[in-house]
C-alpha cells in the first residue's frame, strides 16, 4: 500500500467536504441543534390540560365526593364541570369542551371498594394516558379526605373504540402517515435531482413548456408511484392472512390487521394528499440541491422537526407551549390528526376536524408546488 497515494486522497476528500457547506452543517450543527430541541421537549413539555365534567350517579355520597374530587383536581391544575348522564359527559368530550368524564357509579356510597369509570376520546392514547394518572391520583386523594370511603378501581372507557391490548393500533396512524410521507420525499427529491443533473429539465426550459407545467407533470408522475406505495402501505396495515402451519413451519401471520374505525378509502386519502404535498416539497428542496447527498441533508432540517412536534412521537398538547403553534404549520401534523380522526374515531366527510385536515393537506401540496414552480428557472439557468 502505497503511502503518499492514501494520503493524496485524504487530503482530496478532506478537501471537498471542507467545500461542502452543507455538509458540515450536517455533520456539526445539525446533530446540536436536534438533540436540543429532543432534550427542550422532554424537560420542558407541558402535562396535557384535564378538563374533567363529573356525571354523579350516586346521590348525596356523590355529592360529598364531587367537592372532595374537584378540589382535588383544582389542586391539580384542572377545571372541573358537571354533566346529567355519561352519555352527555361523552357528547362533552366528542364536542372539544372535556377532556375526561368521570363517572361516579351508584354503588359509590356502599361499602368495599367501587369501580370509577374514566372516559376519554380514545383519539391521543399517550396524551389521555397521563390525564388519566391525574384523574387516578385526585379520586384517591378524594377518598382519603372522606371517612369510611375505600379508594376506588379506576376503569378506563373511551369514546371512540375501546381501549385495545394491541400496542400496534395506537402507533398505526403517525407511523403510516410518517413512513408514507419521508419515503416519498426521499424518491420525488432524489429523481427530480437526478432530471436536473442529467440535462432533462435544461432542455425542457428550452422548449414552450411552462415551469408550471413542468412541476405538474413531474407531480403526476411521481405522484403515480406514491400512489402504488401508499396503497401498498395501507394494505400491508389494515389486512392480514392468515397461513396455517405446514409441517414443521408454525402458523404466520402476513398483514399487521389494524382495525380502522372509519372507511379505509378515507384513509387511503388522507395519506395520499400529504404523500402528494410530500412530493411538492421533494421538488422544491431538490431545486436547492446539487447532489443527492445534498437532497438527504434536508431531512434534518425539514422531516425531522415534523417526527418530533406533529404528534408522531409526542402529543402535540404535551410540547412546550412555545413549540405547539409550529404543529400547525407542518403538513404531517394534519396527516397524522386525519388518520387518527378516520382510525379511531370513525370519521367520515361530515366531521370537521376531518374536512380541516384534508383541506390543509390539499394547500400545502398547492402551497410547495407553486413556490417549485418559482425556483426552477433560477436552479436549471
């Protein structure tokens, strides 16, 4: 091994990444400035707010046990409010005006220990989680003020679905709205690179063919493919079969077999708007690119921000206040929302939050398409 040629390309590729700005920034500051925002969120992330309505089903021992709760609750950061019957309690929380109904039971003011049901949406199970510690926490600490009463069992009920053993069917929606819209990005950013690289979009520039034009067909195209995959994505996640055992092969299973409370085509469209945005923003970052590894640099500054603040990772009511505003500026928060409104609460076309995130998904796929529109002239000149 010859000496003098190992470091001959040493010192060139010490050299061209020296030149490389972006890189750098990608191996220096970006680490930096992603493990502290990951460390501002965990420190600094806010317990999602308990708005409890109370539904007491037991008479005068629950009335003694509503005030010993709701001061209980107060003490805890929470606004207490009162409902008839549980089904109004659960129309509260359909309705956006409660967080968790507690139900006291008849058999409240008996002797032994009841059963308190808790009643959330079902929608953010890890953001539900931790409201339904506080709301455990302040029944015992109600129980305690009151002689003779044994502190409860909690049950906890939601209102869309039930609670389910299949750690899979919580993670379902923001991991198939993450995984549909960073695949995506990565294929639209790296080809359309590749068109610009390879002389294609030059030419192209050369002809009567608008730059609109260009970004349009281009979308299609990619469009077409991030079609096939989200539809196998979402056929991989929602189907299942079964294959028996064969002589010493054990029984597999082939398909996660997620239940979805809604209509799959919903979900299907929910994913293939922000997979058509992700193509849009694919094109428009790719225009700033000049190689593929260049196109990858942009992950961390674009998809990464979104994995952490749009509720893939962490619920957007538990981030630090500062950061919850930015959730709504980035598209696979709506993904991510839409897919759980379809998954778990059943939504169709008729439910706002759905109408909302759809239409948000559809302006920001305008949104990157129109502004790569603008930038192409000035990359490929």
């Amino acid at each position: 091994m010859s000496r003098r040629r190992t470091i001959a390309l040493f010192r060139r590729v010490a050299q061209e990444i020296r030149r490389d700005r972006p890189s750098l920034a990608l191996l220096f500051i970006a680490p930096i400035v992603l493990t502290g925002l990951l460390t501002f969120i965990l420190r600094e992330g806010e317990t999602p707010p308990v708005n409890a309505v109370v539904v007491n089903l037991a008479g005068t021992p629950g009335t003694v046990y509503t005030s010993a709760l709701t001061a209980a609750l107060e003490e805890e950061g929470a606004t207490v409010a009162t409902a008839p019957d549980q089904a109004a309690a659960e129309q509260m929380i359909a309705d956006g005006d409660a967080t968790v109904a507690i139900v006291l039971p008849a058999s409240l003011g008996t002797e032994g220990q009841v059963e308190i049901t808790v009643v959330t949406s079902g929608l953010d199970p890890a953001g539900e989680g931790s409201q339904v510690v506080t709301v455990s926490r302040a029944l015992v600490g109600a129980a305690a003020t009151i002689t003779g009463v044994t502190p409860p069992t909690v049950v906890h009920e939601t209102v869309y679905g039930t609670p389910s053993t299949d750690p899979m069917a919580n993670f379902a929606p923001p991991i198939i709205a993450f995984f549909a819209y960073f695949f995506v990005y990565i294929l639209t950013g790296v080809s359309f690179l590749r068109e610009r690289t390879g002389g294609t979009l030059e030419r192209l520039m050369g002809t009567p063919v608008t730059r609109g034009e260009i970004v349009a067909g281009y979308t299609l195209g990619f469009g077409l493919f991030a079609a096939i995959q989200v539809a196998i994505l979402m056929t991989w996640v929602l189907g299942s079969i079964e294959i028996p055992a064969i002589g010493p092969l054990p029984e597999v299973s082939i398909g996660l077999g997620i239940d979805v409370g809604g209509n799959p085509a919903l979900a299907y469209l929910v994913v293939i708007l922000a997979a058509m945005g992700s193509v849009s923003l694919g094109i428009f970052l790719s225009t700033f690119a000049r190689t593929e590894l260049q196109v990858i640099q942009f992950i961390p500054i674009v998809i990464v921000p979104q994995f952490l603040l749009s509720g893939v990772l962490f619920p957007v009511a538990t981030l630090p206040e500062i950061l919850q505003p930015l959730s709504y500026l980035m598209p696979l928060a709506y993904a991510v929302d839409g897919l759980r409104q379809v998954f778990v609460a059943g939504a169709d076309l008729s439910v706002t939050a759905l109408q909302v995130d759809l239409l948000a998904l559809s302006l920001f796929a305008v949104f990157f398409a129109v502004i790569a529109s603008r930038t192409i002239r000035r990359e490929v000149a």
